[in-house]
C-alpha cells in the first residue's frame, strides 16, 4: 500500500497517492524516499503557474532543477523546468531561457518535445518570502536517454541505430525548417521510448542554447557565449571557434553520435576541453570497425556529416536521411578492396618495365647481326631435317621459291660458324628457335651442341 507525506505539516497518509491535497495544510503530498532525497528543496509538494503541482526532482543542471510534476486538475505528468533563483535578474539568462520557450512552441512534431505552458511565478510565491522564477512546462517522456542506451548496450546494430538516427532526423528536419538550430544535440538530450507495440519514440529535448536563424543579431546576449555553453564533444568546428552556426552544426553533432552508437565510443573520445577542441578542428574522423560494404557506406555518411568544411556536409537533414537508408540497404558483404591511385598504377607499371628490360638482357632477346636477303625475297627460317614432327613456319608455294631456300641453306651450311652474344632462349612448346649463322640440326645455345660429345 503506497504512502504519502505532506512537505508542509510531515504527516503521512497510508494509501494516499501523490499529488493528493494535504486536508490540513493544502500542500500536495509526495513520496517519503522524493522527500528524504531532496529535503532542502522548497518547491516539492507546491504548485507552480496555478496547476502543476510539483512531486518528484528529475535532475539538476548548471542554470535549473527539471522537476515532474502533475497537472492539476487531470493529473497528467509534465516535466517542469525551472529557472534557478540567482539569475532572476540575469537578462542574459532570462533571455535563453524565454528563447528555449520559443523554440519549442514553434515545433509540433512527434519527434520534438511538446511545450505546455511557459511563465513566471510572481515573488512571494509558491511560498511567502520566495523569490518568484520562470518555468517551462513540457511533455513528460519516459524511457531511457540515449546516454543510456549507448553505455549499456552500444554498439549498437546498423538497423537499430539508423532507427534512433531517423528520430532525431525528423526533429531536426522540422526544425531546421522553421528557422531553429538545437546547438547542443548529445546523446543526454535524446530521450528513447517505447510504444504500446514495443516500437522505439525519438524526443529530442534541451533546446536551451537553441538559435534562432531568424534574429537579426547572432551577437544577442543569448547566443554571445554558446561556445562556453554547449558541449565539445559534439561541437562542430565553427561553434567551438565561435563562428557563425547553421543547420550543419546539428548534423555534424549526429554524425559524432552515429559513430557513438555503432562503436560505443566517440570518434574522439579525449576529455580534455584542449584535446577535444583540438581534433574536432584538426584530426580525421576515423574509419569504422568492419570489413563490409554496408560499414563502408555507413562510414561515409558519418564522414560526410563531420566534415570539416561546412559546405562538404549535407545540406539538410532530408539529405541526410536517405544518405543513411541507401547505407543501411547496401549488402553486408565484404568490401572490395580499395582502389589503387593513378600513381600507384604509374609506379607498378615502371617496375614491370624494368623487369622486362632485365629479362631480355639474361634471356638474350637481341638480335645478333643476320645474312643479306636474297634477292628481295623474304626468308623463311631453316627447316631442320633432323628435328622430327616440326612445323616450318612458312611452306614453299612454288619451285623459285623452293631453289631460293636451298641456295639460301647451302649457303648457311658453307659459312663459318660465328658465335652469338648472348644466350637465345628455346620457345616453348613450339619449333625449337635458333640463331641464324649456326648450323642446322644445333640448338643455338652452345657452340658444341651440334658437334655433340667429343
């Protein structure tokens, strides 16, 4: 049986559920283990803009608490966020965070946290003496943070992660398309859900340091010092240099995160501000693990997206997206090697000619000098009568033809011997190749050889 506690008056109801009004106080009863957690807290138990009573603390941030709480009267949990006292007065704060509420109420879609209700409470309450603050009432969204999901189970398959991509891309793509940037997309800012049917929800949420496209000023006091504000390890190279920041901005962020997801590590995993800024702006992306065509086409994407240049990225995140299902289609085959350059083709045809060169200087492809032609007649090669089942080259057509060749032979065979200069390789498989001015019947390749033993 649940048990809840009254913040104001400390006493407990048996059965009672939280956001149930205290009978004697009015105060809005919490969980005993919320209390003890957060017992300094002031706004547990109050009610906040006249109808979100706060019962829970979601975490705490540098510039806010986020707080569940329950709407009163249909008690529908929301996330409220609230601003911390100390910069009521901060108009360089204040203005974020009314540009966070602005950004938000400009998004409708699935995929992007829904905004409720924005305000600011008046001093004096929820509580007498109370400083007052400005909230945000947004969707409450339950699930794990992609943070989450990335420590526990990452790497995480190439279907699930195009699946998360392909949430946070729809975000985007809305958007981008009315004039919004999100600046600080990371993991702890994409929260994952599932449906009634099992199926993963995307929510992108944080908008706080999220630009404007449309304001005249990028120099406004609520964007002058979003480099010390985001974070650098998602940083695109022209916000860590505190440049101009488009839409690109974003999608280099997920492209930082697609590599996450697949590996389970960033691309550059320093934590060192120095060291991080330093490869973001100068390192390159490193290659994916795997050996498929799929890891291939799933690393360009990645490649692509955190170029250095802004103008090699894509253009938008529709580009981006099918960039991404076209990759996920590619086979899970090995991939083919990587082609060789133009200069490596240069350099292994040099060597193969070189090769040859050597090889017909030992194998002794040249020519030594020949016996004038007779006549104009062209000489076919001596026939060797001793060399059984060979094929001449040429055969005889006619009787002059056939009196050339024999004067041609009893001139060869009446001749002195002259050595050749080099060795004449045999041919393979053929008639055997000899040097012209041995005598027929030797090999060509000694001047012994037609003599035989001695």
């Amino acid at each position: 049986m649940p048990t809840a506690l009254c913040v104001q008056c400390e006493r407990t109801f048996e059965g009672a559920a939280e956001g149930t009004v205290c009978p004697d106080d009015g105060a809005y009863l919490v969980d005993p283990a919320v209390r003890a957690r957060h017992s300094r807290d002031t706004l547990l138990g109050r009610l906040i803009g006249d109808e979100f009573a706060v019962v829970d603390v979601l975490g705490i941030g540098g510039f806010g608490t986020v707080y569940r709480a329950l709407q009163i009267p249909v008690m529908r949990p929301v996330a409220v966020k609230v601003l911390h006292g100390q910069f009521l007065r901060s108009e360089s704060v204040r203005a974020r965070f009314f540009q966070e509420a602005r950004a938000l109420g400009m998004l409708s879609g699935s995929s992007v946290v829904e905004l409720i209700r924005y305000g600011e409470q008046a001093p004096g309450t929820p509580l007498p003496g109370s400083p007052g603050c400005l909230y945000i009432a947004q969707e409450f969204v339950t699930g794990r943070t992609l943070k989450a999901i990335i420590e526990q189970e990452a790497p995480l398959d190439p279907a699930r992660t195009v699946r998360i991509a392909t949430g946070i891309l729809e975000a985007l793509a809305e958007a981008h398309g009315r004039g919004v940037v999100h600046r600080d997309l990371k993991p702890a800012n994409v929260m994952v859900s599932r449906t009634a049917l099992g199926d993963e929800r995307v929510k992108v949420l944080d908008f706080g340091i999220a630009k404007l496209l449309s304001d005249p000023d990028d120099s406004s006091p609520q964007t002058a010092t979003d480099a010390s504000l985001g974070t650098p390890a998602y940083m695109a190279p022209e916000l860590l240099q505190s440049k101009y920041a488009g839409t690109t901005a974003d999608l280099y962020a997920l492209g930082v995160i697609l590599f996450e997801m697949l590996v389970g590590e960033r691309p550059f995993p320093g934590t060192s501000p120095v060291v991080l800024v330093t490869a973001h702006l100068q390192q390159p992306v490193p290659p994916l693990p795997g050996e498929t065509a799929r890891d291939r086409a799933l690393e360009g994407v990645i490649h692509r997206a955190m170029a250095k240049d802004i103008a090699a990225r894509y253009p938008d995140a529709e580009q981006m997206l099918q960039a991404l299902r076209a990759a996920l289609e590619t086979p899970a085959l090995p991939a083919p090697p990587p082609a060789k350059s133009r200069r490596t083709h240069i350099a292994l045809a040099a060597v193969i000619a070189a090769l040859g060169l050597a090889a017909a200087f030992v194998l002794g492809q040249e020519t030594p000098p020949q016996q004038p032609a007779a006549k104009a007649l062209s000489t076919p090669p001596a026939i060797d009568a001793a060399a059984p089942d060979v094929t001449p080259d040429v055969v005889p057509i006619d009787a002059a033809l056939d009196s050339a060749i024999d004067a041609e032979v009893d001139a060869a065979r009446r001749s002195p011997p002259t050595r050749p200069k080099h060795r004449v390789r045999r041919g393979s498989g053929g008639p055997t190749t000899r040097s012209p001015g041995w005598p027929a019947g030797s090999t060509g390749s000694s001047p012994c050889a037609a003599a035989g033993p001695r």
